[in-house]
C-alpha cells in the first residue's frame, strides 16, 4: 500500500538574535520538478518523493540566512533533475547523487561568499531526510539532527560532526559534559564556510509503517536532554502538530536562546 506521510514544522528565533539564521523546507520532487509544500500537511507517497530539510546558518549580518535557505532551495532545483535522468532510463546512484549535490552546493556557498565582504565565512549546517518509495535516503553536514521513533525507542541517525561528539562516543564525556563544552559547536564538517571542502555524511534506511521522525537544528538539542525528546516523540502519536508544539514549548522553555527549528514527520 503507498503510505501516507503527515508533517508539521515549527522554527523560531532565539531571543539573543535578531534575525532568524535557522531555514527548514519541504517539497515533493517527481519527473515535473520541485513543488514547495506547507509546513504542517499531509501527503500520500505515489507519484512523487518527499523531501524535508534542516539548514542551521552561521555567519554575521545577513550571512546565517541567507546561506541555509540557498542551501536547501538549491537543492529543491537540482534534486529533481534525478527524475529526467531516470526517465531516460538511467538510473543514478541516490547516495552518489546527494554526496555530489552537497558539494556543488558547498562550492556555491563559498563563491557565493567571495563575492562581497558581508557574506565572508557564511555557511551552514544540513539536515535532509529523502523519502522515496522504497527508502529514506540521509544526507547531513554540521550538527542539525535526525531522529527515528520506532516501537518505543528512539535513535539518533546523524552524528554531530565535532571533536566533541567523538569524546562524547567514546565515553569520555557524559551527556551533561557534552551540552556545556564550550568547543561543542566547533564543526568539523559545514557547507561553505570558507572551507576547502566537505565530506557529508549520506545513508539509506528503510522505514515503515508507525515510524516516526523529527529533523531539528541544535536549538531544540539546548533546551532538550535526549530523554526528553525520546518522551515527546513517543506522545502525541496522532497528530504531528501537538507533537511538534510540545517539543518546540519545551526547549523554549528550558533555553530558547538559539534559533530553535523542527520538524516531526510520521509514516501512516
């Protein structure tokens, strides 16, 4: 049977920042093109795949923004450029694909940056989750998450990609040592950022029926211990808005001093 997908999201400023550098988008990609969708819908998956992204923006001035909302508008154009070459009767590699479209995107970002003094260093985090009809395809730069809620548990299928998280792997650092060390968000892998390159990490899973899962900038990491998120996701199962809602108030509540953006998406 095609399943359903059902999605809300939710993104909002921080109260130390004036703009918000935090950029989320969804679109149903086929043979046509691209078509933005609404940020709290649903959809069947028939004749076209889903695609949700996270971009976290850093950079002053306008830099922030402007670099993750390329990001993920970039990559709603040349996404669905995989349907026409499938039409054709070529069938590309999906994580091949979305490796090589990061990168472009990253070497667009940075000449994008040299281009005037205000956008120097501009770059940004990615989260994307790719729904096809046969699986979820991963793509992921910097320390923006994915989660899985599956029969009672919940998996984080991202790594942040810091020197911290590999202590905090090793066991070297405890989940509280993690959140408070200064250097956490010293990336070693973004897109732009005047770096010379980037390696994202690109992954394919299969999903089912009752899954559930939530792409989220770091904002809702600083007002929410992984316990709390596990318990949010696992409430709420009807309806994606409450959901959202209840994790987005919570990790207001408890921080709120980062652009805070997610979005929970269940497979019906």
């Amino acid at each position: 049977m095609t399943p359903t997908f059902d999605w809300s999201a939710l993104t909002t400023s921080g109260f130390r920042k004036t703009r918000n550098d935090d950029s989320f988008l969804i679109f149903s990609a086929g043979i046509e093109g691209a078509i933005e969708l609404s940020a709290e819908s649903s959809s069947p998956l028939s004749n076209e795949d889903l695609i949700f992204g996270v971009s976290d923006g850093m950079g002053g001035g306008n830099a922030g923004h402007l670099a993750s909302s390329m990001i993920l508008q970039t990559l709603s154009e040349t996404i669905p450029k995989t349907f026409k070459t499938a039409a054709q009767g070529l069938h590309p590699d999906y994580l091949e694909l979305l490796e090589q479209k990061v990168k472009d995107v990253h070497l667009g970002i940075n000449q994008k940056a040299a281009t005037d003094e205000q956008f120097k260093g501009m770059g940004a985090t990615l989260t994307l989750a790719w729904f096809t009809p046969e699986n979820l395809y991963i793509a992921h730069a910097g320390d923006s998450r994915l989660y899985l809620f599956r029969s009672e548990e919940t998996q984080q299928l991202t790594e942040d990609h810091s020197f911290c998280w590999r202590k905090f792997q090793r066991g070297e650092l405890t989940e509280r040592q993690y959140r408070n060390n200064p250097k956490r968000s010293v990336l070693c892998e973004v897109i732009g950022g005047g770096h010379s390159k980037v390696t994202p990490s690109v992954a394919s899973i299969p999903y089912q029926k009752g899954d559930r899962f939530m792409l989220c900038s770091d904002g809702i990491i600083d007002g929410l211990w992984e316990k709390h998120i596990h318990s949010a996701l696992g409430k709420n199962r009807d309806s994606t808005s409450a959901a959202a809602n209840a994790l987005m108030d919570r990790a207001i509540d408890n921080d709120g001093s980062d652009d805070t953006t997610l979005i929970v998406i269940d497979v019906r």
